[in-house]
C-alpha cells in the first residue's frame, strides 16, 4: 500500500519512514482503536443521563433507604417505651389440664353454704323434708246422702328442721289420671300438730269431708292427696298436758278430758289440743281437736274433747292408744 508524502506529495511504500523524493521523514502516532468506540459511547452514556434526571417527581432515590430504615426504628423505640409500664392483656397461657375447676376449698365452701341454706329454711330441692309412714282414705254416701271421704296420712319430718303442715288437697282419678272428684277439707278436715320437729310424726285428716265431682261411691278411683309441707318460720310452742283420760262417749265414740298449763311466760287466748287416736297396730284411727280459750301464763286449764268427728267406722273399742299434744295455734303466709 503507498502513501502520498505530505511534503511533496510522492509516493512513498506504506511503513516508510522517510520520503525518497524530498528526504521528509515520517513519524507516526499509534491510534487506539478503542477510543472511538468510548468516544462513540459517550452520547449513549449522556442521553441515558438525561433520560434518569428526567424521571417524575417520587422515584426511587438511593437516599430514600437509610431515611425510611431510620423512621422505622424511631417509631419502634418510641412504641416501646410507651409500653413499657403498661400491663400485658392479650398474652395467653396454655390451658391446664385439670381433673376438676374446683379446688378443694372451693368445695369446702360450697359444702357450708348448703348446709347454711339447710339451716336458714332454704332446702335444695334434692332435699327429703317428709316421708308417708301411713295412709288410709274412704269414700261413702253419709245419712242425708251426699257422698263424703274419710283421710288420714301419716308423714314423718325426715329434714333438720322443723316442719310447717299447711292446708292439703284431696283428688280422685280415674286410670288414666282423669278427675273424677276433689275433697274441700277446710271445714271438715285439718293437719296436727302444725308444726313438727326433725324425726316427729304429723297427721292430715279429712273427717266426713264432702266431694265434689262427678264420683260415685261404687266407682274405683285414685286417690291423689296433694300435701303443702314445708319450713315452719316459727318455733314450737307447745303447753304441758297432764290428768288424762279417756272413757267410751254417748254414741259408742271416744271422750279425751285432761288439763293444759301454759309453762310459758306469755298468755295465750286459744290453745289447740290435737288428740291421735291409735289401734292395737299402732295405726292412726282417727285424729280430732278443740280449742281451749284463755291458757295464761302459769294457769292450768281443763278440757274435754269428744271423738264424734272421727272415721265413720271406727268404733270405741278400736281405740288401743292415743297422744294429746296442746300447741300453740300457729299460721304462716308465704
């Protein structure tokens, strides 16, 4: 390849270092062949430059890091110290696995809360107030005719407190639990004593009681009596009997005279004397009363009660035993 000498414009061998016309001598510069190639970079370097600076308002800036980590842990050590003294409510503890939520005391305590409800007139309704030791009843047409029941129920005070017998209710149904008649007893019938301690013994009675319905005497019944037992609010009262005795009556029935004496220090203006009657079983025959008016504190009174109003059909000579309680007459509203 020849090259035109720049002196005197000849032509020259490629490489010659001088010129053989005109004596000039080459010098050569040794070219970077990648120096065009950064200098032909450098426009795409700067329209890259330009394109990041004009990027909108909110991109992304290495600066933005340190400044984002740095309100992130301010706020968390403010957060801490707001917490520090407070107490913790939402932490939960695995639940233990127990045999019973009850601890022993707790037990103990409710234990000696039922034994003072027991105690305070307040039996849970497992209690046992009363048991019927004996029962006997009778439906008949009496002389004029209309149709009358005998009752006697003996119950028992198996509580530890003393019971009040209230007004009871008669029913009697058919098989299938039908009414066919109901007892009014309150003229007629009664419960004595009205109030009886733990392990006594107290009696409803019906004695010649009409019944209402449409009963016959030949008809077979149920006898259903409903009994209102509960706890007496009252304290016995009770009055010493003494001189008893009993003598056969004008109509084959039994007469009970005897004295009361108000042991008391209070008068009382009407004691009621409740009188059982019991045969050679020691069952109830017939239960009967009467009131004795002006019992003072200290006074002995007499009495007489005849035993007419008792069972149709029990005669004097059924009579093997009989009890005369004189009590204060007593009444409880709840």
């Amino acid at each position: 390849m020849k090259m035109t000498c720049p002196r005197c414009g000849g032509n020259v061998p490629s490489g010659a270092k001088s010129c053989g016309t005109c004596g000039a001598i080459f010098t050569y510069r040794q070219q970077v062949p990648t120096q065009s190639a950064s200098r032909a970079q450098q426009p795409a370097a700067a329209a890259k430059t330009v394109q990041q600076k004009s990027k909108p308002k909110g991109a992304f800036r290495w600066w933005q890091i340190p400044l984002a980590l740095f309100i992130f842990f301010l706020g968390f050590g403010f957060g801490l110290s707001a917490n520090s003294g407070a107490p913790t409510t939402d932490k939960k503890e695995p639940a233990k696995t127990q045999p019973s939520s009850e601890s022993p005391e707790t037990k103990k305590d409710e234990s000696s809360q039922v034994e003072e409800n027991s105690a305070a007139g307040e039996p849970s309704e497992s209690d046992e107030l009363y048991k019927i030791t004996y029962q006997t009843h009778d439906v008949y047409v009496n002389s004029i005719g209309n149709l009358c029941c005998d009752v006697i129920i003996e119950i028992e005070n198996t509580s530890k407190y003393n019971l009040f017998l209230d007004s009871p209710s008669y029913d009697f149904e058919d098989s299938e639990g039908k009414l066919l008649g109901t007892s009014n007893i309150f003229s007629l019938g009664s419960e004595d004593p009205d109030i009886i301690a733990p392990g006594e013994k107290g009696y409803y009675y019906a004695n010649g009681a009409p019944v209402d319905g449409t009963l016959t005497a030949d008809m077979d019944y149920v006898f259903v009596p409903h009994l209102n037992v509960r706890k007496s609010k009252n304290d016995i009262v009770r009055y010493e009997v003494s001189d008893l005795s009993l003598t056969e009556g004008e109509f084959g029935n039994g007469t009970i005279t005897g004295r009361i004496t108000n042991n008391t220090d209070e008068d009382d203006k009407m004691v009621w004397a409740s009188i059982m009657l019991y045969n050679a079983d020691g069952n109830p025959i017939g239960i009967f009363g009467t009131n004795v008016h002006d019992v003072n504190a200290g006074a002995t009174v007499s009495f007489s009660a005849s035993a007419l109003p008792v069972m149709h059909n029990v005669k004097y000579a059924d009579i093997a035993d009989y009890k005369v309680i004189a009590a204060k007459k007593q009444y409880q509203f709840d």
